[in-house]
C-alpha cells in the first residue's frame, strides 16, 4: 500500500486510524471551515474533506491522502465547534432531547484518482437538563468538538440510541475509509 498522510489535526482521527492498525502520518491542511450560502450539510462536509486532501496532494504527489470534516446537523441547522462554552451551552440545548445527524465526508486522493465518499449517522439524544448541560460544559470536553459532544466521552450518558457508524460520530467512519483504501488500491 502507498504511504498514507492524514490533512488533518484531529486527535480523534489519529487515534482511531492507529487503533485500527493503519500506518500513517499526518499533515494537516489549513483550509477554513466556513459553510457557503445555500450549501447543503452533505456538500459542505464533502468539499472540506476535498479541499483539505487536494491540498497535501499538491505536495505529497507519491502518496494517498485522506481529508475528512466532521458536522453535526439537527432541523437543517450546522453545528460546528463551539467558539466559546456559551456557544456549547447553546449547541447542547438544540441537540437535547431528539435527533440529529453526524455527517463526515472523507476524501481519498492517490495513484491518479479520487474518492469521496459521506458517512450519517443518526443520533437520539436524551432530554437533558439546563443544569445538565451547565455541567457538561465545564468539564471542557464540549470545546473542539462538532455539535459540542463527545460520545466517547461523558456525554454518553445523553446517548438514548444511535444508527449507523459509531466511529463516524467520533469522527472518523473507519470502515468507509477503509473500503475506500481498498477501492483505490485496486
């Protein structure tokens, strides 16, 4: 397999390729994460994925990269990282109590070819407290994180139910970027 470069920062992509046993290293692209008017949740994760792979694949010619982006989605509505806990507390409070999307596209460039694939998963949320969710917030763990939450984390205890790919809500749907791999290793 040709080496493999990660055009991303995330702390949660690294470990999950590691833990499934991927060699890699990471380069990440500074592409800014702002949605377009009118562009849709799916695109607006798909062209980040590719934006950020296109832009290592510039410099990386001789390897395969993989860009992703991470969103969380209810009602329509982006939720992205929060900017400040304010903005978390706010997020929480949307997502509290139903259900929302995870959507991570994930961009493959390499060996002359390109796939881009999108990854859903839907997730339900428990109704949660204006004190549950102060308390969340000043754990920290909300910050730097798609729709303010992290499954693996404390806030799985707001998890009522999930369909689809577990890994996908943190942050990375392994198993698609491994047929991915497969597919433009082929």
């Amino acid at each position: 397999m040709s080496p493999l470069i990660l055009a991303s920062q995330s702390p949660r992509r690294r470990e999950l390729l590691r833990q499934a046993g991927f060699q890699f290293t990471v380069q990440p692209a500074d592409i800014p994460e702002v949605p377009h008017p009118s562009e849709t949740p799916e695109a607006y994760v798909m062209r980040l994925a590719r934006e950020k792979a296109s832009a290592v694949a510039a410099m990386t010619p001789d390897s395969i990269v993989l860009g992703a982006d991470t969103t969380v989605v209810r009602n329509g509505l982006i939720l992205e990282k929060p900017h400040d806990p304010a903005d978390a507390f706010r997020m929480l409070r949307i997502l509290s109590g139903g259900e929302h999307q995870v959507l991570t596209g994930i961009c493959l460039i390499g060996k002359g070819r390109v796939i881009s694939e999108v990854a859903l998963t839907r997730v339900w949320f428990l109704h949660l407290s204006e004190k549950e969710i102060a308390d969340y917030v000043s754990t920290g763990e909300p910050m730097d994180k798609a729709g303010a939450y992290a499954i693996q984390g404390y806030a799985s205890r707001f998890v009522e139910r999930i369909e689809g790919c577990h890994f996908n809500i943190v942050g990375l749907p392994v198993s698609l970027v491994y047929r991915s791999l497969r597919r433009l290793e082929d």
